[in-house]
C-alpha cells in the first residue's frame, strides 16, 4: 500500500475529502541545478491535490476537518494503472506503426507517410482506448483510495503542563 498523510477538508454522511501536499524528489537529487524537471517543479510551485475518499465501514474514526490522516492506494492498482495510461499508447503507436510498414512494403507503397499516419493514428487510438479503460476502472473500489489510520493530534506543551 502507498501511503500519503493528508489533511481532511470536508466531511460528509458517506464521504470526506482531504487535501494532499504534491511533493517533488528534486531538492535531494544531485543534479538540481542542471534539470528540467528540477525547473518546472520550481515554476509551478507546490500545489495540492483535493481527493474524495468514500467512508467504508463503521467503525471508522469519527474526522473533522483540520484532522491529519493517512491514506493509501494500492500499488498493483496504481502500477497497473500507469501501466495502462503510459505503454499501452505506446504499443500501439509502434505496432500500427510497423503494420503500415509491413503493408507498404508488401503492397509497394512509396515514401513515408503512410507509415507517420498510421503511426500518429496508433497513438491517438491507445490514449483513447487507456482513457476509456481508465475511466471505467475509476468505479472500481480497489482503484479508489481509502483511509489507513487517523493520526494523533498533538497536544501543545508549555512548561510541562498540557493545554486543552
């Protein structure tokens, strides 16, 4: 399971939604300076990603928002998802690609371009069939993300005396 602390913004009868914090890799990397990635994630600031997650069982603790919990997806779910939104375009770019010239070759087809179409038309078709099939999966619970654990809310400490 992947985990994310996250703060509860909204809650709800059948649901509560956090807010989570995007975190970026690059300040611990040793080629900051240099990277492009590095750059944009400078430009673009820290953002936060607001996620809706269903109450699945009673016993649940009770939240409110300003609550800190963690939440979690499962990884065979995620990898299987960016599997599906990330190769499966490429595959069939590639395989469209290489049929067209196979076909051309066969068929004696001169220059190029019915390869670059073919090519082009693989791409857009597997992003909209991982669209489709990523859409469709959303609904499905294990894709969902659920509630791992409430965490402690920390009680202020002045001279060795708890404030309420």
């Amino acid at each position: 399971m992947i985990e994310e602390q996250a703060t509860v913004v909204d809650v709800e009868a059948e649901q509560f939604t956090v807010q989570t914090q995007r975190k970026s890799s690059c300040n611990s990397c040793a080629a900051n300076k240099g990277c492009g990635t590095a750059v944009l994630s400078k430009t673009m600031g820290k953002k936060h990603a607001i996620v809706s997650i269903n109450k699945r069982a009673v016993d649940e603790p009770s939240l409110s928002p300003g609550d800190q919990v963690i939440i979690g997806i499962n990884e065979n779910m995620l990898l299987s998802g960016s599997m599906l939104a990330y190769i499966f375009p490429l595959v069939m770019m590639m395989g469209l690609g290489l049929f067209a010239q196979w076909l051309g070759t066969s068929l004696d087809f001169k220059g190029e371009l019915h390869i670059i179409l073919a090519t082009i038309a693989g791409l857009v078709g597997g992003l909209a069939l991982s669209r489709f099939y990523l859409r469709k999966g959303s609904r499905r619970a294990d894709f969902a993300p659920v509630l791992v654990r409430k965490l402690q809310q920390v009680t202020p400490v002045r001279d060795n005396i708890l404030l309420p």
